[in-house]
C-alpha cells in the first residue's frame, strides 16, 4: 500500500498541555468535545464501545503516557479499523492539539475535506471547553 493523502488538524490551546491531556484523553469526556462519540463510550474490557453513524464502533486508546499521545484506533462493523493520531504538545504556556486525518483509500476528497473540518468543529468544542 502507498502512503495515504495526510492532513494534520490542529489548534492552539491557552492552557498547559498536562491539563488538556488529562482532560482529552480521558474517554468519559469524549462526548463533550467529539462529536462523532457525542453518543457516548461503554468500557468493554481494554477498548470502548460507541453508536454513531455508522453503527458500532469499537475504540481501542493508546495507553496514557507523559508524551501527549492520545492515539486510538476505530474498528468498524464492517472490520475497518481506522488509525487516528492526536497528539497535545506543548507550546509556551499553552498547547497544540494536532490530529493527523488519513484520506483513507476510495475516500473522495470532498469526504475528506468534510472529514478535516469535522475535525476542527471538535478541536474548537475543545478549546472552549480547555479555556474557560
């Protein structure tokens, strides 16, 4: 397989990036600020469950860590699994929140265009939540 079209979503955050982690990687909060999980998580075991548009959804996280890395994989009901980074950064006082989209295989770019500002809608729900 070639390397897939790449798109890196971010945003800056005024706050410290341990506190934006801490809140972000956490899957309870999930909803609050990912729209594509607003319907929630259920712990089943290592990984999540969660209904969305596309039906279940089965979220396995990278495990939490002092680097920023909240990396999850989404398995599908039809046995994509899709890999998605997102790493919190430090950046002066505050944070960069970047989310690296894949322009998966047969995704037109109008899909993945509406992918990556789908993406940003969050980022942003997140900033808001992070700065108040």
């Amino acid at each position: 397989m070639s390397t897939m079209n790449a798109k890196i979503v971010h945003i800056s955050i005024d706050r410290d990036w341990r506190e934006v982690y801490n809140y972000a990687s956490r899957p309870e909060n999930m909803p609050f600020w990912a729209s594509g999980l607003a319907s929630g998580l259920t712990q089943d075991g290592n990984d999540w469950i969660a209904e969305g548009t596309l039906g279940t959804a089965r979220v396995r996280f990278s495990p939490r860590n002092d680097f920023g890395v909240i990396d999850h994989w989404v398995t599908l009901e039809s046995d994509l699994q899709v890999y998605n980074a997102l790493r919190i950064v430090p950046n002066g006082d505050g944070c960069e929140v970047m989310f690296t989209l894949l322009q998966l295989p047969d995704m037109e770019a109008e899909q993945f265009a509406a992918d990556a500002a789908h993406v940003m809608r969050d980022l942003k729900t997140l900033k808001e939540l992070m700065e108040r």
